[in-house]
C-alpha cells in the first residue's frame, strides 16, 4: 500500500459519522414527509446535524 493510500483512507470514526449523519437526516426527511414536522422545522434540524458533524 502506498503512503498517499493511507492518508485517503477513512477512520472508523469518520465511517461512522457518516453513517451517524445520513441516518438523522433519513429520519428528518421521513418526518417532514409524513407532516409531522414543518419544512422551517426541517431546515433548523438539518443545520443542527451538519453543524454536529
């Protein structure tokens, strides 16, 4: 494996975020989908969870 290889591979805390984060924002999605949040509420959330990760 070459040096430049190491440094694009991703940690597993960096995976996991990642996951962490696609997940919140399926949720979120769902929520807004079936009108149990107002898309003002959705935008708010969304900025909260990038600002998390």
């Amino acid at each position: 494996m070459k040096e430049d290889d190491k440094n694009n591979e991703l940690t597993q805390l960096e995976i996991d975020n990642i996951i962490d984060k696609s997940i919140n924002l399926s949720i979120i999605s769902y929520l807004l989908k079936t009108n149990l949040i107002t898309e003002k509420q959705y935008y708010i959330i969304k900025e909260k969870i990038k600002s998390f990760y």
